[in-house]
C-alpha cells in the first residue's frame, strides 16, 4: 500500500495529508474540451480567446490537483484549490461508505467515499489511499461504520 505523503508531527498532535485521487474520467474531458476551444481559437488568431481558454483549463487541472484530505487526532479538513478548507470533527463522523456518486464534491475520481457526519450532513471525497485513509478515521474514532463495496474489504 502507498504511504500517505506529508505527515507530520507538531507537539502532540499527528497530522496526516492523503492527497485526492485524480481519475482520468474526469480529468481528459476537461482536457480535451478546452483543447477543442483552444485549436478553434487558434484558427480565428484571435490570442485573447487563446490565453483566457489555457488560463481556465490550467485553473481545472490545478483545482484537480490540489484537493487534499488532512486527518488530525480532532478534525478532517477537506482542502479544495490549496486554500479552500471545510473542517469536519472526526468524532461527528458517523460512517464511511463507498461511492461513484458523480455529483460535484471535492474529489477529482469517482472512486469516492461519502463521509457521513452530524444529523444529516455528508461530504464526498477521494482520497489517493482510500484503505489507509479509512483504517486512520477508524483508529481515531472506532465506532466509524465502514460500509465497501466486496472487492475492497481487505483489512476492515
């Protein structure tokens, strides 16, 4: 298994970033969309239309790529576009369940877990090292319920 990367230690508390999952079936059609707008701009030289399409595409593939998953012995903070945060205490957190729920959340895959806290609120992620990531919640909080699709029960 992959170790999560970024840990680190201040007094005592643990603090572990697991980096979210980048799946291609949501990363080549924004590609390719803005690709398709880049070549048609290209063809009309307008170079206005050229730069504001590289900056949009540029800014989706860096939202894809800085959405991160921070655990520490307290709190779960989903951070979206490297400054963007949403905190979750972990003792809220009531259960973990697999997803491919494609509705917009901060997760770049739609290999996900939808992280159940509070009376009825809910987030979706995709951390990199989902069973790490789940096996750090339960060890935190045990009374976690983990619910995995059959190919992914592993260890839990």
């Amino acid at each position: 298994m992959e170790k999560p990367n970024n840990f680190k230690q201040e007094g005592t508390t643990n603090s572990v970033v697991y980096p979210s999952k980048v799946g291609l079936e949501l990363l080549i059609p924004f590609i390719l969309i803005f690709g398709i707008g880049i070549v048609v701009s290209f063809e009309k030289s307008s170079l206005t239309e050229v730069i504001v399409q590289f900056g949009i595409m540029f800014a989706f593939v860096a939202l894809f790529f800085s959405i991160s998953y921070e655990v520490t012995d307290d709190v779960l903070t989903v951070t979206t576009f490297f400054f963007i945060k949403k905190s979750v205490p972990i003792k809220d957190i009531t259960r973990i369940v697999e997803s491919n729920n494609p509705l917009s959340s901060p997760a770049a895959s739609l290999d996900r877990l939808e992280v159940y806290y509070g009376k009825y609120s809910s987030t979706v992620i995709s951390p990199k090292d989902k069973m790490n990531f789940i096996e750090h919640l339960k060890r935190l909080s045990p009374s976690i319920q983990v619910e995995l699709k059959k190919k992914n029960k592993g260890g839990l």
